[in-house]
C-alpha cells in the first residue's frame, strides 16, 4: 500500500508528533509499504494536497489539539479519506477528560474526586478545600495529552501555579481539571473489539517511572521509564482492571451509538 503518514501538527505535543510519525513510517517501510511522511500544518492544507499523493489512506500519528480532538478526522471523513484510529466522536469525547469521566462514572468505572476551573471564574473554593482534604492534588488541562501542562500540587502556592501552567499549555484551552491525588502504580490497558462486536481487554502494561510521576519527561526520555507487560497483579485483579477498561469503551461506544 502507499500510505501518508501524518505527523507533526501545531500543538504543544508537536515534537512527540514527529518522533511517533518517523518510528511508524520505518515501521511501515520494514512491512514493504510506500510511505510519505507529511508534516501537517492543518486540516484543510493536507485535505488540498490529497490528491497530489496518491496514497491509500492515512496512518495518522498527529498528537493534541485538532489531530486527535476529532476535527482531522472529521475532515478526512468528509473527502471520503480513509485512516487509522478512532473515528471523530471518539476522538471527541477522549480528549475531553470531564465528559469523559462523567461518562465513565455513569457506566460504573470509578473516577477521582475533583472539579472544574474555568478561565476568569472562582471554582468557589472548592480547589482549596479538596486541598485540604486530600493533601495532594493533581492539576491538568482538560483537553491535551502527552502530560503536558499537568502538575502535581501539596500547596496552595503549588496549586496557583499549576493552574497557571495548565491554562498556558494549550492556546485554546479554558478548562482546567482539579483532581485528587491517588497514589499507586500506573498502568494502561488496551482494548481490542472483535468484528462480531465483542470487546476485550488485552494484558495491562504496568507503567514505572524511575523517578517522580509519569510526567512528559518521563513520558518520552529514553530510559527513564519501565514497562511491563503483562503486568504482575493477581488474577483476580486483572481482572477487574480488564473489566473496568472494557466498560470505559463501551461508554464511549454507546455516546456514538444513540447518536
């Protein structure tokens, strides 16, 4: 196949953009494909040049922001453009982590305790009071990935300037997610849905940074971060790790159902 890989874009995750697009098109180029890396400096601009590469489809590897809120997909959607990854309302409702965690706790997936800050509006105390309660809080932009613009917060001094610093991470972002810190071990679990429909969870990968918390450093410096799969937790537990992932894709999945 001849693929476009799309990659680099024009959010803060830009430079995480254009590593993941080299390591997939070498990837692609091992499995015998025909590949263009293209640099995408927006949706309509790649959408204008489509015909110019002749390609199959798109591998998207675009990071934040429009190539990964939906907005990209929906174009490629409307030109009749075939790509990887999940289609716009997904990429939607994964980027915003309050409708998500509203979703997920509506589907029985236990969320952290938090609350909403906007740009200009007091969350009416409710930030120094969670403060108090926790001991620790975690301060993130509500759209976004890669960890960028998220802090951790044991003082208010540390609190004000971790909402500073998540309102600056992303241009556009108004939004900024207060939550409780929960200690314990970080993991991820992908899920994989069958052509009948059927949804399972694949085998955790346990996530240890070597030092701090998986932060963008730690995220994406080589060497600073183990992984490993399967990760070790009892049968029992895994699961109910497994059973809880397969239930936060489902929630999802129904949204873009009743749609």
């Amino acid at each position: 196949m001849k693929i476009v890989v799309a990659c680099g874009g024009t959010s803060p995750e830009r430079e995480v953009s254009l590593n993941s697009g080299a390591a997939v098109a070498a990837a692609l180029k091992d499995g015998g494909h025909d590949v263009i890396m293209d640099d995408v400096k927006s949706p309509r601009s790649f959408v204008e040049k489509w015909d110019s590469f002749g390609a199959d489809g798109v591998f998207i590897a675009l990071h934040g922001d429009w190539g990964e809120n939906g907005i990209f997909q929906t174009c490629l959607d409307a030109f009749g453009i075939k790509y990887t990854g999940s289609g716009p309302e997904a990429c939607m409702l994964g980027m915003n982590k309050t409708l998500s965690k509203l979703l997920f706790s509506l589907s029985g997936v236990p969320v952290p305790y938090g609350c909403i800050l906007e740009k200009g509006i007091s969350c009416g105390g409710r930030e120094s009071e969670m403060l108090s309660r926790f001991g620790r809080l975690i301060v993130k932009p509500n759209s976004g990935g890669s960890t960028v613009g998220v802090t951790q917060a044991a003082t208010m001094e540390e609190l004000e300037n971790g909402v500073k610093e998540s309102f600056s991470a992303y241009e556009f972002e108004d939004k900024t997610l207060v939550e409780q810190y929960i200690p314990g071990r970080e993991i991820t679990v992908p899920v994989w849905e069958k052509e009948n429909g059927e949804v399972i969870a694949l085998p955790a990968i346990d996530i240890r940074p070597k030092c701090g918390f998986y932060d963008y450093k730690n995220k994406y410096t080589s060497g600073c971060t183990e992984y490993i799969c399967p990760a070790q937790f009892s049968p029992e537990l895994t699961e109910k790790i497994g059973r809880f992932a397969v239930a936060a894709h489902k929630a999802w999945d129904a949204v873009h159902t009743a749609g």
